[in-house]
C-alpha cells in the first residue's frame, strides 16, 4: 500500500482537476499501485471530469497512453469484492463449525466453515457496477476469459480417490477445490447477469460477448457435473473415515449419516437446491440454452 494517499486536486476548475488526476493515475500505476489507480479513475468519472461510455477508452489512451490503459483495465478485472475476501465470509449458518448442533452437515457451507459471499456471488471480484461504464464490456470479456481458462484447468485435473491413510486430508482437498470451482461459477453468473445489463454495447462486442458466454455455460454445466462427482467422492471418503480410527469429534454413525448427505448430493440430477453452492440463476441459464447441445 502506498504512504500516502494520492489526492486529487480540490481545484474547482475541472480542466486542472482531470489534468491532476491523470498525473495521479500514472503515477500511481508507475509505482505499481494499480488498485489506486483505479480508485482515482472512479473518483474523475463520479465527478463527470472524463467522458463517459465508450468514449472512455480512447480518452484513456490519449491521456495515459495504451501500456497505462492496459494496466488500468487489469487493475478493474482483478478488483477485489468491498465485502468479503476471495469470495468467502465465515459461514453464519453453522458458525464456521461445518456441522450443526444435530452433528448433520452444514447446509450452508457444506462442511467447509466459509460461505459465499452473496454480495459478488463468491466470485471475489468487485461487481460491474463499480466499474466504469465505459469499461465494462471489456472487463466481462477478461473476466469470463479468465474464469474460463481456470475452470478448464480445474476440470483437466480428475478427481483424486479418498486415502485410506488421510481420509480428512482428502476431504480437506475435495473442500478447496468445491470453493475453486464455485469461485468460476460465480464469475460466470455475474458475468452473464452484468451482460444483460450492459447499455448501449455496439453489435461487435455484443457478439464477442455472446460468444464467450456460450463457451462458459457448457464449461458451467461441467462444473455442475463435476460438483455432483465430488460429491459421491466426499461421501466415499466419509465412508473411509467411518471405517478407519474414528476423528474424535464425529461418531461412525454421524460420519455415516454425512456420508448419506454427500451421497444425495450427488445425484447427476441434483441441483444442490437449499445449499450454498447452489447458483438457481446460472443453473436456468445453462439448461436454457444448452438443453439439447453437446459438452466440448
Ligand atoms: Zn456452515
Ligand atoms: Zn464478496
């Protein structure tokens, strides 16, 4: 974090107010503080000192230059949620415990202790509407190519079988990549809700868009498959457990019954209605427009 906070000028003449916040801006991103960078563009767009829409681009690659725009634009992509961090808050529900008071698993957070954060949909990343309007289509665009790219990535990778010496070492793992996955689905779900909202968008980037949202949607509905596998694996892996030393804070027949819980998530119909993984909204999305097509 920077010392000081750069300011922009309380000069009411708004020529001397943009200048002084173009030299912030690139200072800031000379020294690498990209996120201030951001912060000082919000603060010359609220105050109508730059334009507006599309027209935001080009006057950033006046002002700035393109290598500055760029960096700019990464900083917005990678803009973290106000409310949570990486997605995650610790879970209301269970108390971040993972378990009930009746030992059954946490609807909520499933066992993990961390829930999604509903305010950026777990994706971690500050919603669109923090964006600068002129920005935004490219923001979505990076941000679903992202997602796409890591969710490809995490669906490449099969899913490791419960170890008879580290039951819970697999149930850590299966956890964490539940959470990496869900993270995905949440940028895809903001992503194509932040595309219907979008004003004014010229047909080329509304095509672009279009398509990239459809290769996430068929990436979405393999997450959903892979969502169910992991859990079946989650429900083996309690089995493990039941069988092996027992943890000592779960009987056999509480590891058992969460072994059941799993396994009912785990239907390959299974929408994960009433959990915390579920996303209703990208899940109509998905079986709308992909009902008849072919996974890749
Ligand atoms: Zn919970
Ligand atoms: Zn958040």
């Amino acid at each position: 974090m920077p010392t000081r906070q750069r300011t922009l000028s309380d000069s009411s003449d708004p020529q001397k107010q943009r200048e002084q916040g173009v030299r912030a801006i690139r200072a800031a991103l000379q020294s690498g503080h990209a996120a201030e960078a951001a912060r000082l563009l919000m603060r010359l767009v609220e105050g109508r000192l730059v334009p507006h829409h599309r027209k935001l681009a080009t006057w950033l690659v006046s002002a700035i230059g393109r290598n500055e725009t760029a960096k700019l634009v990464d900083a917005f992509v990678h803009l973290p949620c106000f409310y949570c961090a990486k997605g995650r808050l610790p879970c209301h529900v269970c108390e971040s415990r993972g378990h009930l008071p009746t030992e059954s698993v946490c609807p909520r957070c499933l066992g993990a202790g961390v829930e999604r954060c509903d305010f950026c949909a777990g994706s971690g990343w500050a919603t669109i509407n923090a964006i600068p309007e002129g920005l935004r289509a490219t923001v979505i665009r990076k941000r679903t190519r992202l997602a796409s790219e890591r969710t490809a990535a995490l669906l490449d990778r099969s899913i490791p079988k419960p170890s008879t010496r580290d039951p819970e070492g697999t149930i850590r793992q299966y956890r964490l990549l539940l959470l990496k996955l869900d993270r995905q689905m949440g940028v895809f779900e903001n992503m194509l809700l932040a595309t219907r909202t979008l004003r004014t968008p010229s047909r080329e980037i509304r095509s672009a868009l279009a398509s990239i949202l459809n290769r996430c949607m068929r990436l979405a509905l393999r997450v959903e498959k892979r969502t169910a596998e992991i859990m079946r694996a989650m429900s083996e892996a309690h089995r493990v457990l039941a069988r092996s030393g027992l943890p000592k804070n779960a009987t056999k027949s509480e590891l058992l019954r969460r072994a059941e819980y799993y396994d009912s998530l785990g239907d390959p119909d299974a929408t994960l209605a009433g959990t915390g993984l579920e996303h209703p909204f990208l899940h109509r999305a998905i079986t709308g427009t992909l009902k008849n097509s072919q996974t890749p």
